[in-house]
C-alpha cells in the first residue's frame, strides 16, 4: 500500500469554507489512487485552512498528473473555495502543488493539472490532452459572447453580474465594500443637496465649496484653487485623467483660423506663432469626435455638448499654455476664438467648455472604452480557449481578476437607459454608444503599445509630462517580465505558430471580441515570439498601469465640478462680451448633478481596500522556480521605478502619483 500525503488550502475570504463531504482521487500515469474522504477530527475546510490527510494507493501511482476533487452535500448546499493541493509522495519525492483557485458548487467533481505551466504541444499523455479539451469545452458553455450594442467590443453574456459564474463574481468582502461605498456616497450627496436647499442655491463659484465635506483629496483642494489659472489647465492636459488627447500641431486646422496676431501676447518674447508651429512648441486639443453627438434631456430640460478645438503652447517660462479655444468645428461668427487676453470671465468658460468635453472623452473612450472593454475581450478570449495549464493563461488570470463583474456593473448601473450617466452627464443616453461606436471604429492595436503612442502624437520632447515617463518605464518593465515568461514556454517562432491552444485564442479576439474592425491592425494569427510578447504587455498594461493612468484620479480632477462638469445646461456663448456669472452659474451642473458627479467619482476613483497591486500575485498560478524568479525580478524592477517616482515627487506641491506600482491595481475592478 502506497500513503501520499496531501494538503488541502481553502480560500481566505468570507464564506470560502465549507461543511460539506470533500473526496480526492489522485490520478497518476499508472493508475488511480483510493477515492478518500477528507475527515479529520474537529472542522474541516475551515476559511482560511490548509489541512493535511492520508490518501492511500494500492500500487504506486507514477507520476501525479491529477488531483480529482469532489463535493457532496451534507444537510444543506454549501459552496467550498479551493486555493490548492499540494501530494507529497512515499518514499519522500518531490512535492507537487496543484493550483485550483475556483468554487466548488453544488454536488460537483472537479480535475486540477500539477501547477508546471505546459502548452499543448507538451502533453502527450491522452488522459491529459482529453483533460485539456474538456475543460475548455465546458469554459465555452460557462462563458459565451454576447453584442451588448453594435459597433463597440463584444462581452460576456451576461444580463446582470448575477449571471455570472461564481468564479468571476466578487468575493463577498469586495461586493460588500462596493455596495456600501456606493451607498455611503449617495447618502452623502443626498444630506448635501438637502442642506443646499434648506440654505441658498448656486450663486457664484465659490457655492461649489458647500459640497466639499468629507469627500475630498489634497488635489482636489488643489485644484479649487488653482483651477483658473492657464498653467494648470495645460498641466491637466499632461498628467490629468485624459493624459493622450494632446498632439503637436504642426500647421493649424483649416476650420481653426487663428492668426499670428491673435495669441501674439501669449508668446514668449522674440518669437511668434509660425516660428513656434516650426520649432514644435504648439500642440492641439481637438475634440472633433464630439460633433454633432445627441445631447441628454434631464429631468425634461435639454443638455448641451460641443466639439472644442484648443490650441497650446509651450511657453519656455510659464509652461504649457491654452493660447486660443474655439467651441465648434465649423469656424463662423457663432463660433468665435476666445483667447486669453478676453474677458476674463468668457476665457474661463471656454475652457470650462474644453474641460466638459475631457469629462465626455476620459471617462466614455480613454476609460470605458479602451480599458475596460478591450480588457473584457482579453478576458472572454483567455477563459474560452486557454487551459488553466496553458502558460499564457497562469500569465494573464491575475490581471483578468473582477473584470467580467466590474463590466456587468457598469453596463447596468452607469451606461444604462436609466443609469447615473444617463441621470447627469451631457451625453447620458444615445448619445454615449454613438461617442464609443466613433471612438471603436478607429481604435488601433498600434495606439495601445504607449511607444508608438507618444511618438503618433508628437509629444516625446514636451517637459514635465510624467504620465509619459512613467508609462514609459511600466511599459518596459512589463514588457521585459512577459517577454521573459514567454521564452520559458516558447524557443522558438514555430513553437508559436505550432501552438493551436494561442492560435484560437488570437483568433477568439480578433473575430469574435474586436469584431467589424478592418483597421484594427492585430493579424487573427501569431508568428513570433515577439508578436506574442508585446501583445500579452498590451494586455497587461492596459489591465493595469492605462486604468490606473484614467481612473484613479477622477475624483480629484472631477471633484471640483466647475474644473470637469459632467453636463453644461445652456449652450456654447457666442458673444465674448455676453458672459456673466450669471450665464456661467446657469450653464454648469445644478447642485444636484454636482453632487452626483461629485460622489460617483469618488466612489469609481477611490482606493479599493481588497487591491492587489502590480507585480503582487496573490494566487500561485506558476509554481516553477524559473517562473517565480522573473516574478521576483520583476517585482524588484516594480520597486526601482517606485522609489523612482516617490523621489521625484519630493517637495513637489502637485504630485504625480497615480502610476505609483503600489498604487496600481494587478487588474481592472473598478
């Protein structure tokens, strides 16, 4: 009789343990071992327990190749969270660890490979190959695609997050904390709006400092003082939540018609506007997608939307610097050029106007869109057509964590016909899916590797730009760590393309996620090491450092609602001399929609008190020491640009902290 000693680890969050009848088979290369019920004296699968049993084998097994677990019900159904087995062998061989990391649900068996990443071309055991197939098989029926709205990325099909499956649900600490937070901001906003009422309604600017009460950040506060000043409306352009609209312009828009004359006080002395176009020093906001978008109708009143174009300078003294707005596309008398040396009053609402639409642009294409959507379609891809053994799977499960729930979410509670974007934001409505279908339909795979990003833009040389530098130095460092992880697995360009597992799951992506994309530029085939390795970086930057870059800071760019107003309720001013406080109050949101603005940004932008950060792998997807070690090296390289960052932030009134590695999550869950 052969005794293998095995141990068993359950989840660490709440309602993870179980009381229910746990068995295991160990099956190796020359046989099964015993079918064994798991029972010691006292409780079993305990949260948080790793507990050790005895399963016996009437002949020696070989090799352990599987671990089959299965859950009875005892008394009432109680779901049980594996994290893994570890099988210690007679006779003191190796020890195996088998990672698991999913629910057990209702009466259920459930097969686990040993943790050696392998790709397909690597097993030739037909138990395993047959394993490889029937997991997959029921991954497709547990998780399909569904056309949530034409004309943007495909999803999971799933109604509500509470069509699920429990293994991409929330853990019940994470919906808690959601829920509450949701809640506790709401209730917040409602005593604001009802102390607001009982005292006056807006009058003037400094009203909006009525709703600043618990809710608040040190660049929040920041920005309420700071928010008019020229130099901080071009530092937002940089390092705000919408850090990659910005472009050097080179000649002006047709339909821009600024003259020399016009910004020539603007300019630094001994120079004009044609020898800046020339040097390289005028850069362009234009925000042409807005055109001609429907607007909302709140509470029966319409809403009103422009398509901004700005033009900025990078003054060698002041900074980067807006020089002249115009609030269409089409130049005309209704559309003048407002310009510094204006009103004051009409400069600021101009930039108010560009801002507006920054809050239309970063939070429906820059967020939504191009993080969180393009994720999903990762997210789907990999759960359908990789294998839980597969390497590139191991790889990519940390940084998919949350991602399929947090969509659910949003699609149900913020983008809905009756969600909160469609109770307060200028484009709540249809006219949001018709900004993202614009946005979709030129959405390239070039534009999401950051290097080709800065340099298609034209904004290497611009100074103080740290989302650029930071983002470099993710870029490389994730870059480097996947390239690494996938040498492990791949020697060779035909070992790639040889690779049918990673064949259907390029393919899974480009013609089932990226559908009706002609342009998109990501071929449906994998060639080369190198192809693979900068599309698994693209994954996972995207999934962490590009959300981190667009939602962490939102309540503090947004908080202050004058700064990014969701909606503006009367339309662009045509008359530079027309504008008054009176016009500018009436235009912003009301106090109800501030202070939806106010909360919901809070609520989306905060810390979230269960995250992972970048490089922290909480579940041992790699079990190989080959692997571990470019984790540990990459979590060395996470820490170098850290202190990086904090050292360069030193001193500094208005830091820049966002992409911080311990403040970036390993994923997309809010």
């Amino acid at each position: 009789m052969e005794v293998y000693t095995i141990t068993v680890a359950t989840g660490t969050s709440e309602y993870s343990g179980t009381n229910n009848y746990i068995y295991v088979t160990l099956v190796g290369e020359k046989g099964e071992s015993e079918r064994t019920l798991l029972d010691n004296p006292g409780l079993d699968f305990c949260r948080g327990a790793v507990d050790q049993y005895k399963v016996s084998s009437p002949s020696p097994l070989g090799s352990v190749v599987l671990v089959r677990l299965e859950k009875q019900k005892y008394w009432v159904e109680d779901n049980w969270f594996c994290r893994y087995v570890t099988v210690e062998p007679p006779h003191g061989g190796n020890l195996l660890t088998f990672p698991c990391y999913r629910w057990l649900i209702g009466d259920t068996k459930m097969e686990i490979r040993e943790g050696a990443a392998k790709t397909m071309m690597e097993d030739s055991l037909p138990g395993l190959l047959s394993h490889r197939k029937a997991e997959l098989q029921d991954k497709q029926r547990t998780y399909r695609w569904v056309t949530w709205a034409p004309g943007i990325p495909r999803c999971v099909d799933a109604k509500t997050e509470a069509d699920l499956p429990q293994d991409a649900r929330f853990d019940n600490e994470k919906r808690s904390d959601f829920e509450h937070s949701l809640h506790y901001a709401l209730l917040e906003l409602s005593l604001k709006k009802l102390a607001i009422r009982f005292g006056k309604s807006w009058n003037d600017l400094d009203d909006f400092k009525r709703i600043f009460w618990k809710l608040r950040s040190p660049i929040a506060e920041y920005c309420m003082e700071h928010w008019k000043e020229d130099w901080f409306f071009g530092y937002q352009c940089l390092n705000g939540s919408n850090p990659q609209m910005i472009r050097r312009c080179r000649k002006l828009p047709e339909n821009f018609p600024v003259t020399a004359d016009m910004v020539q006080s603007s300019m630094a002395a001994r120079t004009n506007l044609n020898k800046e176009l020339k040097a390289g020093n005028i850069y362009l906001l234009d925000y042409a997608i807005m055109d001609g978008i429907p607007a909302n109708t709140i509470k029966g009143k319409p809403q009103y939307i422009a398509a901004p174009l700005c033009l900025l300078y990078q003054h060698p003294d002041e900074g980067l610097l807006p020089i002249a707005i115009q609030l269409g596309q089409t130049r005309g008398l209704d559309t003048p050029i407002f310009l510094p040396r204006d009103p004051p009053l009409a400069w600021l609402l101009a930039k108010m106007w560009v801002r507006h639409s920054e809050f239309q642009v970063f939070q429906l294409l820059a967020h939504l869109l191009r993080t969180h959507l393009v994720v999903e379609v990762f997210c789907v891809a990999t759960l359908r057509q990789l294998p839980a053994v597969h390497p590139v799977y191991k790889l990519l499960a940390p940084h998919l964590r949350y991602t399929l729930e947090i969509n659910c979410r949003g699609r149900t509670q913020l983008i809905s016909a009756n969600g909160i974007f469609k109770r307060v934001v200028s484009t709540g409505g249809e006219g949001l899916l018709i900004l993202a279908q614009r946005e979709y339909k030129v959405l390239t795979y070039h534009s999401l590797q950051p290097l080709h990003d800065f340099t298609d833009r034209g904004v290497s040389q611009l100074p103080n730009y740290f989302f650029k530098e930071h983002s470099l130095m993710l870029w490389e460092a994730i870059h480097r760590f996947v390239s690494g992880i996938v040498s492990l697995y791949y020697q060779s360009d035909h070992d790639v393309q040889d690779d049918l597992e990673l064949q259907a799951w390029i393919r899974e992506i480009t013609q089932e996620g990226f559908t009706q994309l002609p342009s998109f530029g990501l071929s449906s085939k994998l060639s080369s090491i190198e192809e693979l390795s900068t599309l698994l970086a693209v994954a996972i930057f995207t999934s962490t450092a590009q959300h981190a870059a667009t939602n962490n800071g939102q309540f503090d760019w947004c908080a202050w609602v004058p700064n990014t107003p969701c909606t503006m309720r009367q339309p662009p001013p045509t008359d530079k001399d027309g504008v008054t406080l009176e016009i500018i109050m009436a235009t912003l949101p009301d106090v109800s929609q501030s202070c939806v603005q106010m909360a919901i940004t809070w609520h989306l932008g905060r810390a979230q008190p269960d995250a992972i950060p970048l490089g922290q792998y909480t579940e041992d997807h790699f079990t190989e020491g080959r692997a571990t070690e470019l984790i540990d090296r990459f979590r060395t390289e996470l820490k170098d640009i850290e202190e990086h960052i904090l050292h360069q932030n030193e001193g500094r009134e208005l830091q820049y902290l966002f992409l911080l590695p311990s403040r970036i999550e390993n994923s997309i869950t809010i």
